[in-house]
C-alpha cells in the first residue's frame, strides 16, 4: 500500500480510479516507477492497482510497452508497463489495469477502447479535488464519474440543439473535437450538413449550418459574360505581408487569403476596396495569409470561409497566438477579440484536396497540395470561360513534413496569381543543406556548447526535430533537445493530425513518437513553462524555438543569453525579412557590440544561416509558370528585386502579359500592361507559323506573304521597313533577316572614313559599352564623335537574328 495521503489530487476522466483504489505513475526508461499521483486508496490490503486510458506508443519484444497518457494543460504522461502481448500495437487506444509488482506496472487487463466518450484525445479539463486520509473513496470515484456524467450532458445538448434547429431527434455524434473551452462536432445527416458545438463551461451550444451553392449572387446581371475575370491586389503587392485578392470572376466577389503585416501602423490589407464578397478561400495557416481573417469575418460575417482540413485545425492555434501577441505587445493593435476568433474558426468550413467543390452556382473550386506546410493549397476557380490559379505559398521540393507541389496537378489558367519570394535565387541542395546544419550543430554541444536555431513554429521546426530525432550522430551525442514558443503547441496539432502528414512520418509513428520523447535518443523535450528556459541552456542542448525571425517569442530570450558565450551558436534556418533581427544578426561578426532585446552586448557567438526554406526557387517558380502557361501572369509576395529578376527569367516576358501591380490596381483579363511594346504583344497574340507560297519568274522567284499578316500583324511592318532583307542558308532551312534603318545609318557612318562610334570597339548593339565615356550605356548616333573613341577595324555585319 502507498503511504503518500496528504497530496492535491487532479482527476481526470482519462485517469479513472478502481473502486479500490489506484495510481498514475511516471516511470523511467527501465520501467521502474519515479513518482506518483494517487487516484484512489487502498483500504483493504489488496494488491495496488491503477486502470488508466491512453495510446501506446511503442512495443518491444521483450513485452515492455511505452505508453502515453494525454494530459490537458500538463505534461503528457508516458509510462512503461510490463507483461504486454504481441497482439498490442502502437497507436492503439487502451484501457489497461496493472498492478505494482517489485516497482514495475504488471499488466492485469487490456481492453481496446476506441469508445466516443473515453477519447484520450479529447480529455475534459482537469479539476483539483483535496485528497488525505479523512476523504471518503466513495467521494473520489464520483468526482470521475462527474467528470464522465458532464460530457453526456454536453452531447445530450449538442443533440438539442440539432433537434431545435431541424425538428429532427435522431442524432448520431461521433467523439467530439475540443478546441480552447468548446466540444466541437461535425454533422453530415438528415441532409444537413453543419458543425454544433457546446461551452464546457456555459454549457451553451450552436449550431452552424454551412452554407450550400444554390445562393444566388448579388446584383448579378441577366447579360453578363461568360468571361469576366478581374484581379485587384488587397496586400503582398510589390512586397510580402497582408496577403489578399479581390477576384471577380463571373457574376461573383471572391477574396482569396486575409493576412497580416507583422508590424506597422497598417498591419491590415485593403479591405475597403471590397464590396460584398460572395466567398473567401483561404491558402495556408501563416500569418500573412490568415491573420486577418477574423476581423474580415466580423466586416463580412455572412461570406463563406473554406480552406483544407490541416489548414483550420492549423488556424486554430496561429490565431489564438496572433490575439496573444495583439493584447500583450503595445507594437501590436488589437484586431479582433477572443469572440471574433472563436466564431471564425467554428464557421471555417474545409474541403478536401484534390476535388473540384461548388460553393456557388457555377463556380468550379479546386484545393491544389502547395507542398509548403502542413495544409497548405494552391486555389483553382473556373466559372464560365475564365480561369484563375492562385498559388499561395509553395515549394516544388519535398521536406520531411510535406511532400513538394507535383507540377502534373496544375491545371493551365487563364490567370496565374503566383508568390515570388525567391524569384531572385537558387536554393542549394536541400538535403546538403540539412545535413551542414546539423554538423555545425553537433560541433557546438559536442565541446559543451549551446545552439539556438530560431525557426517558423509551423513547418520549418518540426522538420528541424526531424532531422534531430532521425540523426544518426544525434542518437549517439544524446545531447537533450528542447522545444519552446508556438512550436509546441504547433506540433502538437501536428502529432493530432499524422495522418496528414506524408507516409513516412505515418510509419514512424506507428513504432515511436514522432516528435516530442523525452525518452528518446536523443531526448526531445518541450518547455512547459518560461522558468524552465534557465535550465534548458545550463548544460549542453539545443533549443528550437519560435520566432524565426527573432522578432519575438521564446527564441528571443534564449538569443539575449547566447550571443554573449563564445561556447554557443545561433543558426537562422531559413527567410528573415530584410527588417528583421534575424537579418541584422547575419551581418554580425565576433566582437560585434549591439543592443538586442533592449540590452547593449558583445557578440561571441557563431551566427550562421542556412537555407532551409519552404518556397519554391527561380527554377521552381519558372516551372510551376511554365505548367500554368497563364495567358496573364501576376507576380506577388517578393521583394522588388525578387519580382523584377524573375520577370526577366527566361523567355517569361515573350509568352505572358506581366504584372507587378500595386495594393489597388485592378488587373482585367485581356487588358495589357503599359510597358508592354506593341511588338511584344504581337507575340503574344498573333501566330508564329503560316504557310507562303513561292511564285518563280522567269528572272527570279517570289515569296508571298498572307493578306492578314501582312494587315494585322505589326511585326510585319518592323520587317519590311526598308523593304530590304538578308537572306542565309541554315541547313536545308532559309533564313530571313530584315535590314534595319539602324543598320544602314551604321554602314553609311563606317563608310565616311571619319572615326566615329561606328567604327569604335565600344560600339555594341546601338550603345556605348566604354566605361569612360559620357555616353556609357546609352544608346548613341553611329556619326556621334567622343574623346574616348577606340578604334576597332571591323566590318559592318547585319546579325542574324533581331529582337522585335
């Protein structure tokens, strides 16, 4: 029997006591039991025994189960039984009872309970209850079954609420999602197709019907046509941040993506060039591209929202985060209050990747897999004869948390709506990559150092605990891992939602916890509370922390610490903002004095950067425009030079009108850029290949060019301005290049004798190449005369081929 008696007891429904008594153990890797918490108390002199409900995580042959209780707002408990069956698997749900036997837990019973009501998933908030030797047993077990009692009674009023709304009584709920103090379900019956849910603690519930596509469009016009499709930037035009479209496509106002500037005194897009949007489709969970949703929602409160499954469970979090950083930071304004929030996540509707949907009358969907984090789509939407693809984020590379974009699911677009952040660079090989990380990382704690590597809470950090937990020389330095910031509440929703994550993490979660194991090699730790932060870098360990741009966040702390030992590493894994500390810290050097996070200190650290990125380079970028072949091509997300560079990137500006619009300007299908030349249009529209004909005389042959090139085609005219052209056999094919008026005003100047550009060797294609001269890369008068004249005999030639 256990001595302990006097002790604060927290009860919960997963945790349930035997009506003799029970325990809830926390043992080490070998099984022997650490500490206790009791559940109930043996009076009588039997054996001490505990039943408790959770999933296994893994299973050896020596009959050792490690199992994992789940706890809400506690620590995950995680316990070795002994006596286990090979007919056990991990990731099965169990009730087990065990019983001590010489410190280890004997299991005595195992039952498979996938049941609605006992989901370790979705464990009722723990309540504190005074345990010690006077308290009643009777009085413990019904403080369970309370708990159990209580959850009935949230789906008997879940049930009430689908009955007061339909007049329907028969209801099946499956196990309910919790989320924040809500029981969620979701309802597909009875031809409702909706989402109820109840407040654990008003006990008041809701039901939210999802709207159906038999809406009719406002103002819609009997004549409209079938091709209307228009494309207004509300954010990430000419920059990154506050991604939003204004799309109209049809009779319809779609608004695609609702984010947020990091910081600022306009951290909102341009939603006063909205008017009454019929429906919002949302890319991903990062925050500029979502952040502003629930404001947009309580502007638009009747507007659809519908995004793919990873992204809401996703959202849930980045947002709840993004209120936290709101009402705690005075750099912040305050956008939207918890209500806002709650009432936008439970009216996020989801759809599938990979299936065309309706939600409007005529309007074709489609969720497109993006390959940049977990839920993450490109959005395809057709009505009538225009399309348009808007990409969000994406990256054509496979990481460890997703697999990349496949170029063959992209459908061709009239319009392509495409992220430019790397459209000025090549990624070096990833895989190259992840491994120097990972060197440079094992040098530091190898000689009793610290690394801190700054990541994305969503995305970048779970790959990086990847690389970690997988790490063959990670396995055997065994150096302690730890996890703070967002990161963990991210990966939890990561380790909720496996089945969304690519094959191989699904396999290895069926043999061991992919993520977080703090018995694991090496261990992976997640920090419950700041006061253990101190602790986390007191001895050798690397801490993966948010943000990844030290902009805020756990990682900043650790940051402050760091840089002053000449023992610690900070090691950025990807995008900083040009603006960021991040970036500032990359231009560090040893012995470097600067004030970071309000304090003036001596850089001593190693700061390195590698390049782990979630977007699609040049070459990824091109080929996803490639595939699209958009008739207008639409550059977004990057900075000017990343959108200017990949403007230019191979022959882009020759089969697609382009644009870089500002925030407000109004791109209109078949409407042409100012810049574009009206011969590079004529590429655009007119045909490249058309028959002639060959008339032969008896002093010569004719070649006969079509009436309609001839009329339409302005590249026609450019050919035969002096009505003279240079012929040239290629093979059997014949070449034929027009003499320009440039090219005869060039040999008429090289011929007068006189030393004049014509005749210089700085003198290329109409410009002056000298360095030197005043007319340094302007084009010049081959007649024109300077006092950096070179001469350079050389004979006029026509070139071969001549940029129309």
């Amino acid at each position: 029997m256990f001595k302990e008696r006097n002790i604060k007891l927290r009860v919960h429904v997963i945790i349930q006591a035997l009506s003799n008594g029970g325990v809830v153990p926390a043992t080490d890797s070998n099984g022997l039991i650490s500490s206790l918490q009791i559940v109930g108390i043996n009076e009588s002199g039997d054996a001490d025994s505990c039943k408790f409900l959770g999933r296994v995580v893994e299973y050896s042959k020596a009959g050792r189960i490690l199992f994992k209780i789940t706890r809400p707002g506690e620590k995950t408990l995680r316990i070795t039984l002994i006596g286990g069956s090979p007919s056990i698997k991990p990731g099965q749900l169990l009730e087990v009872s065990a019983v001590l036997n010489c410190q280890q837990l004997q299991i005595i019973q195992v039952e498979n309970t996938e049941i609605e009501l006992d989901d370790v998933e979705n464990a009722l908030k723990p309540i504190d209850i005074e345990v010690n030797a006077a308290t009643p047993l009777p009085e413990l077990v019904n403080a369970v079954n309370q708990l159990k009692n209580k959850k009935l009674e949230f789906v008997a009023q879940a049930k009430a609420a689908l009955e007061n709304h339909t007049g329907i009584a028969q209801w099946n709920l499956a196990t309910p999602v919790k989320r924040g103090k809500f029981f969620e379900w979701e309802v597909d019956q009875h031809g409702l197709n909706a989402r109820v849910r109840v407040n654990e603690h008003t006990g008041i519930a809701q039901v939210w019907e999802f709207s159906t596509n038999n809406q009719i469009p406002l103002e819609l016009e009997p004549d409209l046509e079938q091709d209307k499709l228009s494309v207004t930037p509300l954010g990430a035009a000419r920059g990154i941040g506050a991604s939003c479209f204004r799309v109209l496509i049809g009779p319809y106002e779609i608004v695609l993506d609702a984010g947020t500037r990091p910081k600022g005194d306009k951290p909102l897009p341009a939603f006063e060039y909205l008017r009454n949007p019929n429906l919002i489709l949302i890319s991903h969970a990062h925050q500029d591209h979502i952040g502003a949703l629930p404001t947009f929602h309580k502007m638009f409160p009747a507007c659809p929202m519908i995004c793919t499954v990873g992204t809401r469970q996703i959202a849930d979090v980045m947002l709840t985060d993004c209120l936290k950083i709101q009402q705690h930071n005075e750099d912040f304004q305050e956008l939207f209050d918890e209500n806002d929030l709650n009432q936008t996540i439970f009216q996020l509707q989801t759809k599938p990747v990979g299936v065309d949907f309706e939600p409007l009358p005529g309007l074709k969907v489609r969720f497109i897999h993006a390959g940049h984090i977990l839920g993450a789509a490109c959005i395809y939407i057709r009505y009538g004869e225009r399309s348009l693809l808007y990409t969000g984020d994406y990256n054509t590379s496979n990481s460890r948390t997703t697999d990349g974009l496949r170029l063959a699911d992209l459908p061709e677009a009239d319009m392509l709506i495409t992220e430019s952040t790397y459209g000025a660079d090549n990624h070096p090989n990833r895989k190259t990559q992840e491994q120097e990380l990972l060197k440079a990382v094992a040098e530091v704690v190898s000689k009793g150092g610290n690394v801190l590597i700054p990541a994305f809470a969503l995305g970048r950090a779970q790959e990086i605990i990847l690389a970690i937990r997988t790490s063959a020389l990670f396995h055997k330095l065994n150096i302690p891992v730890y996890v703070d910031g967002l990161v963990r509440a991210v990966t939890d929703v990561f380790i909720e939602n496996i089945n969304l994550l690519p094959a191989s993490i699904q396999n290895f979660a069926l043999q061991s916890e992919p993520f977080f194991n703090p018995d694991s090699h090496p261990p992976i730790i997640p920090i419950a509370h700041p006061k253990e932060r101190p602790l986390a870098i007191a001895k050798p360990s690397v801490i993966i922390a948010s943000s990844g741009m030290l902009s805020g966040g756990a990682s900043v702390y650790y940051a402050t610490t760091l840089l002053e030992r000449d023992n610690a590493a900070v090691f950025i894994s990807g995008y900083t903002d040009e603006e960021s500390p991040g970036r500032f810290l990359q231009g560090l050097q040893q012995g470097d004095e600067i004030e970071f996070n309000n304090k003036k200190l001596v850089v001593k650290a190693d700061i390195r950067r590698f390049n782990l990125s979630g977007h699609a380079d040049k070459v990824g970028l091109t080929q996803v425009i490639n595939r699209v072949n958009p008739k207008h091509l639409i550059l977004i997300h990057g900075s000017m030079n990343a959108l200017h560079e990949l403007s230019r990137a191979s022959d882009l500006k020759a089969k697609h009108l382009i644009h870089i619009p500002n925030v407000g300007e109004v791109i209109e299908y078949g409407t042409v850029p100012e810049q574009v030349s009206p011969l590079q249009l004529a590429k655009l529209h007119h045909k490249t290949e058309f028959e002639v004909k060959i008339a032969a005389e008896y002093d010569g042959a004719w070649i006969k060019i079509p009436a309609d090139i001839i009329d339409t085609d302005p590249r026609w005219h450019h050919f035969s301005e002096t009505g003279m052209l240079k012929a040239k056999w290629d093979g059997i094919a014949l070449k034929l290049i027009p003499i320009m008026q440039h090219h005869l005003n060039v040999e008429a100047a090289a011929l007068s004798g006189v030393d004049c550009c014509a005749t210089c060797k700085f003198f290329q294609k109409k410009c002056c190449t000298s360095p030197d001269s005043p007319l340094y890369e302007l084009q010049v008068d081959p007649h024109g005369k300077c006092l950096e004249f070179v001469s350079e005999n050389k004979e006029v030639e026509i070139p071969d081929t001549e940029v129309i």
